[in-house]
C-alpha cells in the first residue's frame, strides 16, 4: 500500500499544480486584417494564458456561473474526492468497506477526464475560428493529465487488492 499512497499523493501533487500552471495559451489573429486590428485594437489580438483555476474565476468574473460550477466540479472538485477516497481506501483494513468506497470512486472517476476532454475541445474550437486563430497547450495541461493517469494506476492497483 505504500507504494499506493506514494502514486496517489504524487498525483495530488500533479493535480494542484496542473489547476494553477499555465493550461493554454491563445494565439488571436484576424486573418487578412489582422494589421488593421493591430492599428485599432491592438487589445485584442493580445496573446492570453490561461490555468484551470484561471479559466473558472473568468468564467465567475462573466457571469457565465453554469460553466464555471461545470467546470470546477470536474476539473477540481471530482478529482480531489477522488484522490480523497483513494487514500481512504488504502488505510482500510475491512474488505466490505474497502470494496464500497471503491465502487463509490469508480462513479466519481468516471468524471476525471471530463477536465481533459473540455480542453481538447476548446482547442479544437479555437483552432477552428476563422482569421487563423491559434492555441496551444501549456504545461500545466500535461501535469493535469499525468495526474489523471497516476489516479487510473491507483485504480488499477486498487482494483487488483480486492
């Protein structure tokens, strides 16, 4: 179990630090006119990094409150139950009880990689905007997802203890 506890709090570690390093960063452009834009509005083709936590207050900051409880519960509050289960699960010495927090994390896992997908998806949606807009993913994304891993090698590990 030690070697357990071990991956489950290096992904707590990965998870804190994937929510607040840098997640994205939006390249705009406006296509042909993006020199005109340069001239007139230089604000908006400003170059915006973005973290997980950082994406959630904007979105608060908007009034765009439905996105941001969204993606506070599966980027951050999912997560962190989970890890939370994982490590309780590891101290238990019942199996009925150590078998019943395990189906309780596999319901609250199954939320995990809600997180990575919305991101693939927000990067797809930029890169589709006209004008050649760009994003590209930062490194807090690859600590957010290795930490999404580290909690899939808990489970298996886990898994094979009952």
């Amino acid at each position: 179990m030690n070697v357990t506890r071990f991956i489950i709090a290096g992904s707590s570690l990965l998870l804190g630090l994937g929510l607040i390093a840098p997640t994205l960063t939006i390249h705009p452009q406006a296509g042909d006119i993006t020199w005109v834009v340069k001239i007139f509005a230089p604000e908006e083709l400003e170059i915006s990094t973005y973290s997980i936590l950082g994406v959630i207050q904007k979105l608060f900051q908007t009034n765009d409150i439905f996105l941001a409880v969204l993606l506070a519960l599966f980027s951050v509050f999912s997560p962190i139950l989970k890890l939370s289960f994982y490590w309780h699960a590891t101290g238990l010495k019942d199996s009925k009880k150590f078998n019943s927090i395990l189906q309780i994390i596999h319901y609250v896992g199954k939320f995990s990689m809600a997180e990575v997908f919305a991101l693939a998806l927000i990067i797809v949606v930029i890169k589709s905007f006209p004008g050649g807009s760009t994003a590209n993913l930062e490194w807090g994304a690859y600590l957010f997802t290795f930490s999404v891993i580290c909690s899939m090698v808990v489970s298996f590990r886990l898994d094979s203890k009952k």
